[in-house]
C-alpha cells in the first residue's frame, strides 16, 4: 500500500528532502516553489505562510516545525482541492531533489530478501555481517 502523498508523514519525508537538498539549486527551487504556493494561497500570518518565509537551513533542524508545516498543508489540501492539486503537483515534483551526496536505497514489488539487508551510501573498509563462517 503506498502512502498517500498529501498525508502528514508523506509531506513530512517530503519537506524533510527538500530541505535537506536546499543545499542544491534543485533543492532551493523546490523550497522557494512551495513558498510561492503558500503564498499564493494562505493569509498573511498564517503559520503555514511564517513557516515558509523563514530561512529554509533554520527549519531542516527542526523537526517539530516541518511537521507544523506538514500538518497546516495537509489541513488545507483535505478542504481545498485547489491547493491539493497544487500541492500534489509540487510532491510529485520533488521527486529528484535529494540532498548532495545522497542517496535513495529502494526494496519493492516483487522483491525477495533472505536473510539481512543493508543500505548504505559510501562504504570505506570493510563490511562483516553474521560473524565468522557465515557466508563460507
């Protein structure tokens, strides 16, 4: 079962990458596209609207104000289809936008895992799992 895009935890894990790509032009382009967004479509004042405006390296360590953030998007795109199309279209969007140097490890559909699993970005020396004659 897939995650609805527009729930909390989805826009959460959502926001979460974009600002963790922030670093990168795709990142800042999303960032500044969902501010726009927001912008266009709550009220001056609204924590959605402060939310955005504020200086996207200063939310990243914040995890309670992405989902602050995450909760006020969802709110709004369950009573307004509008926005939710919108919103949708950004999601679907930041698709490509991974922090420098990421990296994205995916198991599914048909996969078949025996034993364990790890997923990693770079490795530098030596992995061991399941201690000595495993493997032999």
């Amino acid at each position: 079962m897939d995650l609805d895009p527009l729930s909390v935890p989805a826009l959460v894990a959502t926001l979460t990458a974009v600002l963790a790509g922030t670093a990168g032009e795709a990142g800042v382009q999303a960032w500044h596209a969902l501010a726009g967004l927001v912008q266009r479509m709550f009220g001056s004042g609204s924590p959605a609207r402060d939310l955005t405006e504020r200086d996207p390296g200063a939310l990243e360590p914040d995890p309670a104000a992405v989902e602050t953030l995450a909760r006020h998007l969802a709110a709004r795109a369950l009573t307004d289809p509008v926005f939710a199309a919108a919103l949708q279209s950004w999601a679907a969007s930041t698709a490509s936008v991974d922090a420098p140097g990421s990296v994205t490890n995916i198991v599914d559909g048909n996969a078949r895992v025996d034993g364990g699993l790890v997923q990693t970005h770079t490795i530098h020396g030596n992995i061991t799992l399941g201690g000595s004659g495993h493997g032999a």
